[in-house]
C-alpha cells in the first residue's frame, strides 16, 4: 500500500520530515485479520531552527489514529537518545523487513549501534516481562493477542539464551531456531490470533503451561547475559548522527 499521500500530509501539517517508516503490526509477523489496521512506527526531523529554540518543545513523539493507519513515532533526538538505552521498539523497528520510508544512511547508522553496542541483558528482561505480563493478561482476558505476544516473547528469549546473539524479528527464523517450541505451536498461535478460536484447545492448554513454566525458567537464566555486553555506545556516536541528519555543518 502506497502511503506517501498520507506522509506528505502529516509533514505538512506538523511541520517534520519522516525520516524512516515502518510496519510495525500483525502484517509485519504475517497474522494481519481481515480488519487489521496499519500500525506504522515512525522517526521524524524536526527543522534546524527548533532544535537550537530556547523555547521548551514537548514535540518529541508522534501519534496519529484514524480507524484505519494507527501511526506512532519519535523524534530524532529521542529514537537516538533510546538506542543509548537498548530500547526493544527501536530495536525492533531498524530490524523489521516492512519499510515505507527508509532514509539509508539512519538506517544503516542506528543498525551498527544496535548489532555493536545493544545490551542483551536489557532486552531479554524486557522479553521475559512481556512474556510474564501477556500471560497474566490471557488467562484473564482470554485475548487472541496477549497469547501471541507471550509465545513470541519466549521465543526471543530462547533465541539469545541459546545463541548470545540478538534475535532475529522474523517469527520463521526465531521458530527454525528453537529447541523448545515447534511449528505446529507456532500454527496453534496463529490460528487464534486470526481467528479468535483455536481448534484444538488441548495443544492450547499446553502451549499455555510451557509458556508458563517458562517465565521462571527465564528469570532464572538472563543475568548471566549481562557478561555479554561489553560493547557501550558512545555520545560522539549519536551525536554524529543527529547532526548529519538535521543538516547542521560543522
């Protein structure tokens, strides 16, 4: 779907310039429903004038609801004052496969940050509190979405216990990779993440109680990721990157 319509609008009337745009939603894991809105992530520049203003500007994030596009967004400044702190949005967005706008050079910047400097540590505790929250969330609820988030919380989890790595965003390869989950409970996920019903609600109960079982499993295992991130990013960093993107010449 073409949404430069719709951006050039947004530009006009904030008066910013969309930097980068992504899918951020079910189309991106491939479990959209027939009413799926658009969930679009955005970062955005502000002009050069605003940024060295000594008036206060609380314009550093973005929101955007219409029924149909639900688009949300940061500031310059604040996505890169995030990634000095492994935010898992951020992370997620740069390492998604959905683009709508993709300024390459911010790209390519904030990707070797995250692969360098992010912590592992921060982002599974992020995970496994995700995980421990959308479970408590199902079994009161019984919300389709709280069950997938939770299944693919694990997964993420699983993936940078078992490799050190960061994890893949794609739920095929986080799948390939796992030891303690298989297709067929990917398939239960989707299926009710579709539908709303699963057909076979004895393979659900179990998928609910590993993922259960799991939480503590977790909690236990992640501190020892903290040896793991020896990398630290660095304010030069940043701020070269701010700079090259606003257009400020020095």
């Amino acid at each position: 779907m073409d949404f430069s319509n719709l951006f050039s609008q947004l530009e006009k009337e904030h008066n910013f310039q969309i930097l980068f745009a992504c899918e951020a939603g079910s189309r991106t894991y491939g479990t959209a429903g027939e009413n799926s809105d658009y969930d679009i992530r955005i970062i955005y520049k502000r002009t050069i004038k605003e940024y060295l203003s000594l008036k206060p500007n609380n314009n550093d994030s973005f929101t955007y609801k219409n029924g149909e596009f639900d688009i949300q967004g940061w500031d310059l400044r604040k996505a890169l004052l995030l990634a000095k702190k492994s935010n898992p949005s951020l992370y997620e967005m740069i390492n998604g496969n959905e683009y709508y706008v993709a300024n390459s050079s911010l790209v390519s910047s904030l990707r070797t940050i995250i692969n360098d400097t992010y912590s592992k540590k921060v982002l599974a505790s992020h995970y496994t509190q995700l995980l421990a929250k959308n479970i408590k969330l199902y079994n009161e609820k019984k919300k389709s979405s709280y069950l997938y988030h939770s299944f693919r919380s694990a997964l993420m989890i699983e993936y940078m216990l078992k490799f050190h790595q960061l994890p893949p965003i794609a739920l095929s390869q986080l799948i390939n990779s796992s030891e303690m989950f298989s297709q067929n409970d990917l398939n239960i996920v989707i299926e009710i993440k579709k539908n709303g019903t699963i057909s076979n609600e004895d393979s659900m109960n179990r998928l609910l109680k590993e993922l259960q079982l799991y939480v503590v499993e977790a909690k236990r295992l992640i501190d020892h990721l903290e040896q793991l991130d020896t990398n630290k990013v660095q304010w030069s960093s940043l701020e070269h990157i701010f700079l090259e993107q606003i257009g400020f010449k020095q």
